[in-house]
C-alpha cells in the first residue's frame, strides 16, 4: 500500500499531536455539489450510483479536489446491509429510502438472508479498493455503516419515520425479538465495517443515526450496547496502523459519558452540545469529532469564520478533536461557503497546536 | 369565580404535598379521538375550530370526559400570535401550518400589526372564559403560547421548516433584526398570556418546541432571554392564587441548570432525559413535568403501566412532579392505551406521596 501523506486525521482520533485541527464534512459527496448532481444523473437512481465503483469512487474524490479535506469519505448509503439481508432498498424521489420488505415477526427475521459481506456487499468493498487506489495516499479514507438500532428503525418500519411507532412498540413489547434482530445486525455490521477495513478502510463511523429517538434508558438498552459488540468485534489495525472508530448519535448530548465507555476512539457530537463542556466531561478518554450547525453554511463566510473560531476556543489546546459539521450538510449550500469553512479550521487552528499549547 | 375541587396540578407546580402524582398529555384534545375528528369535522377547518369558542370548548373538554386528567388545556394553536400581526396563517391537509407572509426585513418587521391581546385575539379569551364556565372548577384550566423563538421560526421560514436555514442564516448573519424580531414577539406573549390569564387561565405553558434545534449558545442568545422577558412580564397571582408558568424546551435536556433559572415554576422535559437525573440537578429549584415517550402509547398496557412504574420511582418520592408525555400524544394511539396510562399514574403515584415520603 502506498503511505499515507497526511495522517492528521487519524492522529487527532488518537490524541497524538498534530500540527493543525483536521476537517471533514458529513455528507461532504452530496448533492450541494453540482459535479455530484452531474455524477448523479449519468449513473441514474441513488443506488446505481452506490453500486457502481467508478462513479462511486468519483462523487467520493469531488470534494477534495475543491478542498483541501483532511479525509475522504465512502460514497455509500447507511442502509446497504438490510438491502443485502434481502429487503429490497428503494428510494422515492423526495420521499427518502425505501424497504419492499419489513421485520415484525419471528418469521420476517427468519426469512433474513444469511450474508457474507466480502460477497455479498462486494460492489461496496470494489468502491473502498478503487478509491484508496485513486487515493494514492493523499489522505485516508473512512468507512462506514448505521448503527444496529438504526438500521432497525428502517427495517421494521419499512422506510423512515417521524414517531418510530411500529419499531418502539416492538422493542417495548416483544424485547426478545428486538434483540435478537439487533443481535443479527450487530454481527452483520461487524463483519461489513471488517470487510471495508480489510479492502482499505483506515477509520470507521458508525451513524446511530436514530439513537436519539430513544429514551435514555432506551438508548442504553437498545443502541449503546450493539455499538459496543460491533466495536468489540472490528480488527483494531490494518496496514501495521490503528483503525479508530468513531461513534455518532445525533440527538446523544446528554449521553456522552455512557457513549465514551463504548470502546470507540472518537465520539461525534451535535451542534446541541457544548464542545467545551463536552471534552471536560470525555475528553480525557476519546478524541471528539464536529460540531458545528450546518444550517451555518447559510450565514455570510464572515460569520462561518466566527462561529469556527468559537469552536476551536470552545475546545481548546491540544489534539483530540476533528473538526466537521453537527450533521450531514444540507442541500442548497453554496459551495464557496464550504471554502470559507474549511480556510477557517485551517488558518485558525494551528495555535492551539503549538507546543507547549 | 367557582372554587377549584382539584387543585393537584397546580401544587405540584408549586412542589406543595399532593395526594398522588397529578397528570395531563400534551395535546390531549386531539386527532386519537374519534369525538375529537368528529367536531373538528363539524367546524370546518382547523383554525374555525380555534375560533369557535364552543367548539373550541367542547374539544377541551372531550378527554375530561374519558379519562380524570388533572387538568385541562386550552384548544388553540401555538401560532395565532404571528397570525394576529397580521401574516395570514393557514393550513394545508397534511402539510402542517403556513403563512401567506414571511418576516425577513427590515420592512417586513415594520409592517407587523400593533396588536392587543384582549382584541385581536379576542376569540382565544372568549374560550378561555367559556371552558372555565363549562369546567366549573374541577380541573384548573391551562394557557399557552408558541416561545418568542418557535414563533420567529415559522415567521421566517413560512412554515415548518427541516433545517431551519432561513431563520438562522437571519439570526447568524443579522443579530439585531433576529433580536428586534423576539422582542417584539417576547412583548406580543407577554401580552397574550396575560390576557388569557386574566380571563381565567389558572397556569401556562411555553412551548419552545424549536428551541432545540439551536445551538448551546444560540439557545442562550435567542430563546432563553425571550422566555425569561415574557415570564417577567405575566402577573404571577390571578383570583387569589400563584398562576404557575411551565417552560418547555423540546430537545433542552442538555440545557436544564439554565432553563431552571429563568423565572417558570416548571420545567418540561422530553423522553430523552432521565427524569432522576433531572431532579437531581434542578428539582431543588423548579417542578417537573414528563416525560413518557409518546409512543410508549403503541406498546401494551402492560408496558404502558411498567413504564410509568420505572417514570415514578426514577423521579422518587415527594411533590414537584406532573406527570405527562414527552411530547404531544401521537395521532393514531388507540384511546383505551391512554386510559391505561392515566389508571397506573393515580394507582401507583400515591405511594410516593405519603406522609415522611
């Protein structure tokens, strides 16, 4: 494998020093990004283009021949494992995804395909091999998957949801099953992220994404711990390196002291929580990954520049932080706005990496 | 004025002794009752059944009917303020409510409506005095407004919004205008609640429904403030009695040591938030009210009756407690769960009232 030419990222994930804060964006290949749009319509629907490695590999590099990112990011979708379990994933234009198939019975869970991710999910481990090669070491490339509680509200509720009602009522009402089905999901989503790690993966997040729908005692029994069993099970280096993993519960603000525990490296918080107070409380034991509101994209570049600013002070001195949004950036951002952010992380940053700082 | 037969509400509010824990559900009056669709198909749109005061009476009183709430809650809309400054509010089937003009100048501002409370919302204190006659003292009878800021959202944006980029990039990029904006609706509550006080409202609730998707500290710049400047302003005794205000932040649970200090008796906390732990760090303070995840009201009786057991013992013993969801009551829930849910508060409270508990 070629060496990596800047490891910036993956250092801050293990609070080793760095010169300056690194920045990616969640959702960075998107749809605020004309080429992607382009991209987007010659391989046809959401999934074509997740399925075709190419062009997979070409919305993941756009990005970062605009900006100077400190990762790359799979270009893939959160729920490619329940479509290969046998669900059939769809997308309605406008209407979010889709499942043909849904789990609410023993039988529904029976029915699941038994998958081998290398085989099975090959087209997405074809994307990790082709961008790491276009890669040439550039910068490293994250992989990813939801969470098991979080591929779950989908699967049982058939696509996406405002209440979860059917989902929660099942966990409520039929735990045995519940578990069971994050069991399977847990293992499926262990041996997906391995198999990314082994195809060039050099970081892993996993998107818990309805994590916070949970109450907290839900979250502890439903989505902490399958997290957990998937971490437990990942390969902790590839290359003679570390793998870090980073967690994000969208929603988990009042929960971090619990998600530190899990036994990721690196904890992605929302714009909802002070990352100041946030690293007292966690900061000693993981790196902390975001969090500014991507609604601020919207405000003047001068104003970007104050909020990133505020951001860095917040954290303070020292490694341990990745800069990014507190979300997926939103469609309808303007691209030069994206320049203003990612200047500001760079050219304000570094003084809080000095020595001695 | 009629005496009150059932005052448990309002001296849990207070955190004076009560027998049993009182109860209510955030939009109790509402679509999971068929009388409720019945009368609501009766006066047409959604807004005439806000302006009809009988009608508007006899929703509030429909789940009175079936279930012993502690109290009721005024049928209205948290939107007729921005309505009375004259921008036209609307509702579209399944769209959620709109405004046929938006705020986002200068000039817009200047063009918004002197208005008094007493008459341009005239027929929101016609209700007011109708439930209270038709209530005849069994249940206090509760107020409420939209938060400065949750107005200022649908203000801006128009409607509902997903990521809220108009009105942030107003309140990022042009502080001031955003701050003249919540003072004058700051002002408009003020004025509203008042009115509706003293027409007979007996407690009222803020709902910051849109509190939560700011930032920690745009929370502190444009929400709290506002709240606290319009709890300034409500008289705090009518009729001989404290008239209690209740705050609720959706998504605040990270933010309660300072939703604590602004000036409500009360504070609402959502499903996500352990209620223990909440206690714990402002129940010296302020009463709370919650927390049953809505859909919770999916699961069985059972689980219904289980959950509210855990809901109970986390908060522990003494007053300072109301019982109630998280969040609204979801259209769809079968009517009899919610009685259920009501049976096991008032059978399992009273244990944690008694005498040296």
């Amino acid at each position: 494998m070629t060496e990596l030419k800047n490891d910036r990222f993956l250092r801050a994930l293990l609070r080793q020093p760095v010169d300056r804060t690194p920045i990616w964006m969640m959702r960075q290949a998107g749809r605020y990004l004309p080429e992607y749009r382009a991209t987007r319509k010659q391989a046809g629907s959401f999934l074509d283009l997740c399925k075709n490695a190419e062009l997979a590999c070409e919305v993941t590099l756009q990005p970062l021949r605009r900006y100077p990112m400190d990762a790359a990011i799979l270009f893939s979708d959160i729920l490619t494992v329940p479509d290969a379990l046998g669900l059939g994933l769809y997308f309605e234009e406008g209407e979010g995804p889709r499942f043909r198939k849904t789990v609410r019975s023993e039988a529904d869970l029976a029915g699941l395909n038994d998958i081998v991710a290398e085989d099975d999910l090959g087209y997405v481990m074809s994307a990790v091999r082709t961008i790491r090669r276009e890669l040439n070491g550039d910068v490293p490339l994250i992989g990813f998957s939801g969470s098991p509680w979080t591929l779950a509200t989908y699967m049982v509720e058939g696509g996406g949801s405002k209440d979860f009602a059917r989902v929660k009522a099942m966990a409520y009402d039929k735990p045995e099953l519940m578990h069971r089905l994050l069991t399977l999901l847990a293992d499926a989503v262990a041996d997906y992220l391995s198999a990314q790690i082994r195809a060039g993966a050099q970081a892993v997040q996993i998107f818990d994404t309805w994590g916070g729908s949970l109450s907290a005692a839900g979250y502890r029994e439903f989505s902490l711990p399958y997290m957990q069993r998937v971490i437990s099970r990942l390969p902790s280096e590839a290359e003679g390196r570390a793998v870090p993993v980073i967690v994000f519960t969208k929603g988990g603000g009042q929960w971090l002291s619990a998600i530190a525990g899990c036994g990721a490296q690196a904890v992605g918080i929302d714009w909802t929580t002070d990352i100041g107070l946030a690293r007292q409380l966690i900061g000693g034991t993981v790196a902390l990954q975001g969090n500014m509101d991507p609604s601020m994209l919207f405000a003047s570049p001068a104003r970007i520049r104050e909020e990133v600013a505020t951001i860095l002070a917040a954290y303070g001195h020292g490694s341990g932080h990745v800069f990014n949004l507190g979300h997926g950036i939103t469609p309808g951002v303007d691209p030069d706005h994206v320049t203003a952010f990612v200047e500001a992380v760079q050219e304000l940053s570094p003084r809080y990496h000095q020595a001695g700082g």
